[in-house]
C-alpha cells in the first residue's frame, strides 16, 4: 500500500484504511473527478474534519493522498516529479473544503509555482456531501489581465469537462505563445532559458542598468533571455526577496516564457534560496553564480582553473546546508560548473579540505609570480598593466599595440587568464604589456580573493591603462567600479592613462567634449593608426618613470 501524506495522527485504523484505498480508485481522463469519488472523499473528510487532497495524473491514477487539518493540506515535495521548461506538471490537485470557501490565495500560489494542470476544491456541505467543485488552471500568457482562468462552479453531475483534452488543449496554447520549444525548435545548441528577476530598493533608473547587465551576462554565458521581473520594494522581503505574490506571478511567467531557470540580479543568502527553493521546483542562482559559472567556462590555464574553483567552493561552503533539492540546482549546470560536478553529498570537512588545498596551491602560484616579477626588476623592464571594465576592449587593444593574437571577443569575460607581451617603443624602449580580466560592478568578493595572485600583478605595474568604453551608456558607473576596486587593491597611486575606446562608435563632438572631461586619449583599438597619440604618451610617461 502507497503511504499516505501529512497529518495522520489521531485518525483511526479504519479512517487511515479508507484513506489508503483511495490509491485504488481511477478517475476517466474526461473527468475532472468523478461523482463516486468527490462523494466518498467528502464524505471522508466531514468526518475526519480534516482536508483531504488527491493528486491525480493525466491517466487518472491518484498518485498521492493528503490529509490536512481544517483549514488546508500540505502538498508533499514533487521534484521527483519533473515536468519539462514551459510544460505543465502532469498532475492536478483536488481537495475538499469544509464550508463554503471556494479556491484561495493559497491554492492560486500551489497552482502557479508547482505548475499543476489545474487546482480544484470540493466544498463540503452540512451533510458530509459534496456541494461544488470550484476549479482554475494557468492561462498562457497575454491572455487578459489575470494569469488564472476560474472555472464557473460545477456541481456533482457536471463533472465531464473533457479534463485530458482541456489540459491538451492549454499546452498548446502555451506552445502557440512561445512558452516552450517543441522538439523540431530547440534553442541553438540547447541553450538553457532563464528568467531574469530584480529586486531591489534602489531606484527604477539603476536597477534597469543593473538588469541590462545581468542580461549581458546571461547571453555571454550561454543563457537565452526569455524574460525579466522587476520589483521596487522599500525593503528586501528577509525571506523571500520577493513577496509571496511576487513569487507567484515569477514562477506563472517562468511557465508563460517557458523558463527553466531563474536568476536574481542580487547575492541570495542560503536561507532565501532555501526558502525560494521550497516554493518552486525552478532552478534558482544569482547574479555571484552567474558570473561564477562564466568565469568557469573561460578558465583555460591551471591558475584560472584554481581560481575559480576555490571562489565557487567558498560561494558553496553556506549553502551545504539547504535541502537536497536547492543543493542539485546549485551543483549543476549553470552556476555550478567546476566544483559543480562534485557530488551532492559533499560535506562541509571536505569542502574546507579542498578550500585549504587549493589555497596553498595558490599560494605557490604567488610565489613563482613573484620570482617572475623580480626576474623583470633585474632585467629593467618596465611593465604596462591594461585595466578596465568587462568587454571595454582591453584585449582588442593588447593585440593591435603587439601584433598578437589574445582572444578577443565581444563578449563579457572572454579573458579570464592574464597574457602578457613584449612591445619596443619607436626609440628602441622595450615595455612588458600585459592584458587582465575585466572588472565589473559588484564583483563578488570570493574572486576577488580568488584572483589576488592575478590582480597583484597591477602592483608591479609602472604604468597602467584604463581602457573605457565611451560607446556604453553605462560608461560612468564603469569607470567608477574600476577606480573603486583600485582603491580596494591599493594600487590608485600607480600613473594612469584613460583610454576612450570605440571612438568610431560616437559621434566625434562627444568624442573631443569626453576627453576634454575624462582627461584621455580617444582612440579604436581594433584600428593601428589611433593609437599614434596613445603609444607617444605611454613612451613619454615610461621615459620619465
């Protein structure tokens, strides 16, 4: 016999017995539950005084029994049940309701964030017998104001509304609507869809920008945009972000856009995922994990590969505590790569072993780094440092200054690992050059720890170029994240030049009025001739270095 679910104390061995044969009973598909049934449950439940809810498949079959208390039932964890991104559950929800209440806020919510094919409630009257059956199920999107369609009330002989052909029917619609790839339309190279979510308490202006970027991120890492969420709160909801109907209309739009995943544009904290988790079977990450996962995918050297794996596993290490279920989402796939395909039942001894192994490993890193460096001081060779913000153009310009090849790409983060090169200056001065990862808002403190051994290279540095996208609109919070994390690293006093990149992609009255406030020189670093006033200034500052 299947074991019953929830609040079973106190009931009687006949009552549990009644309860375990309903596991026997089939529903026809064309029934939303049959007469014979929606009787004996209810009659069932006037008795005990206790909800009763039964989780039906497409098939008919009651996969689940749940009894609740008076005023509702807990529906067991269904992850073990996964339904498909953009697809419905597969299983409908009916319940008894001792009175008169048809559907709540509550079973709107089980509705939306479990994806169930409908949510139906029994009413019972005074007599023990069913009354009504009230039943909604999710509409696609663009459908009206509401995301729920409400059934008019049924009684106990209107029971054959072609249920099966009714859910049918409502998946293709979501289909229609471009809620979910059938299998003749995947996305190019099976690229996950992802939802975009802020919620923040800055104002409309910033967080815009702030979700211009996470959706930058998403597309360099792989991720096709199916939509955005934003929500204006005057304080985070400590538990969930989001408030609770918030969090509804997340996971109904997930399922209008069909969206497999969810990712915030703010740090989560362990217990927020926990409890976000608990709400919806949608993979849940941040914006830490995104860049986390980025940074994973461009690691080429062992460094970078040591790097991010320690700043993934000190980003894991708070939240081994979460439920299974958050765990696998937080293990694999995006955001979880590297460190990702260690297991599950990972422990928090071995993750702080590894931590420890890597660091030291790290810490010989920093030490051959440092032999390096000394190796130039004897040889009297200066060295430039390219800086500046994620895809300013930083690689584009090391490769036109050097005759090199470093990948460059537009793309945020398509270099992770440092490069350097050798550059002679027209009178015969011969400069180390080298290019480094790009800097963004908000870095996540764990790289930046991870990546000290790379970043204490700008120590060294005798000259460094800032190089600024002028083209993004974006370009004056960048510049002041770049000069922030030089704060941060102590290194604000070492001479800088501001490079104005992508010149030919403005219009040159702004062009000259920007060097003339930023005090730099415009060029187009994929263009050799540009960079002429550039190369004069940096050999001028050298010489007198």
């Amino acid at each position: 016999m299947k074991r019953l679910f929830g609040n079973t104390g106190g009931l009687k061995s006949d009552q549990l017995r009644r309860l375990e044969n309903l596991y026997r009973r089939r529903v026809p598909v064309e029934f939303l539950i049959s007469q014979e049934l929606a009787r004996d449950v209810s009659r069932l439940s006037y008795e005990i005084r206790r909800q009763i809810g039964l989780m039906i498949d497409r098939r008919g079959r009651i996969l689940y029994v749940i009894a609740g208390d008076r005023g509702g039932i807990v529906i067991p964890d269904l992850s073990d049940y996964r339904s498909m991104p953009g697809r419905l559950k597969g299983l409908r929800c009916i319940h008894t309701h001792i009175g008169n209440e048809a559907l709540s806020g509550d079973d709107l919510s089980d509705l939306a964030m479990l994806r169930l094919d409908m949510m139906a409630v029994i009413t019972v009257d005074s007599e023990g017998l069913p009354h009504q059956i009230h039943a909604g199920h999710i509409l696609p999107r663009n459908s009206g104001d509401t995301p729920y369609r409400i059934l008019e009330p049924l009684n106990s002989g209107q029971l054959d509304i072609g249920c099966l052909e009714l859910i049918q029917a409502l998946e293709t619609e979501l289909a229609q609507s471009g809620a979910y790839l059938t299998p003749s339309s995947v996305e190019p190279g099976g690229a996950e869809r992802a939802l975009l979510v802020s919620v923040t308490t800055a104002s409309k202006r910033v967080a815009e920008e702030s979700m211009a970027e996470l959706h930058e991120l998403s597309v360099s890492s792989g991720i096709t945009v199916a939509g955005t969420l934003l929500q204006q709160r005057k304080e985070a909801d400590s538990r969930f972000l989001m408030g609770i109907g918030k969090l509804r209309d997340m996971t109904v739009l997930a399922l209008q856009t069909g969206a497999s995943l969810i990712i915030f544009d703010q740090e989560l904290n362990p217990s927020q995922i926990r409890s976000i988790t608990d709400q919806t079977d949608l993979k849940i990450i941040d914006r830490t994990q995104l860049i986390l996962d980025i940074f994973a995918q461009r690691a080429q050297t062992r460094e970078g590969k040591l790097q991010v794996e320690l700043a993934q596993l000190k980003y894991l290490l708070p939240r081994l505590v979460t439920k299974n279920t958050a765990m696998s989402r937080l293990t694999g796939g995006i955001g979880g790569r590297g460190p990702g395909e260690t297991k599950l039942e990972i422990n928090r001894r071995r993750v702080r072993e590894r931590i420890t192994r890597l660091g030291e490993a790290l810490e010989s890193v920093r030490k051959q780094r440092k032999q390096r460096r000394s190796y130039r001081e004897r040889k009297d060779l200066p060295v430039i440092s390219i800086i500046g913000y994620t895809n300013a153009g930083k690689s584009t310009l090391l490769n036109t200054l050097t005759k090199s090849s470093v990948l460059a790409e537009s793309r945020m983060f398509a270099t992770l690992d440092p490069s350097s090169r050798r550059l002679k200056f027209p009178r015969d001065i011969e400069v180390i050059i080298t290019d480094t990862v790009g800097f963004i808002k908000n870095l996540p403190k764990d790289l930046m720890v991870a990546f000290r051994a790379t970043l204490e290279e700008l120590e060294s540095a005798d000259l460094l170029l800032h190089v600024i996208d002028i083209s993004n609109p974006r370009f004056e919070d960048q510049i002041e994240s770049v000069e922030r994390i030089l704060g941060d690293l102590e290194i604000q006093n070492i001479p800088v030049i501001r490079v104005l990149n992508k010149q030919d992609q403005v219009e040159n009255e702004t062009v000259e009025n920007l060097v003339r406030i930023l005090g730099g020189i415009a060029v187009s670093a994929h263009t050799e001739s540009t960079l002429i006033p550039l190369i004069e200034k940096m050999q001028s500052m050298i010489s007198r270095s």
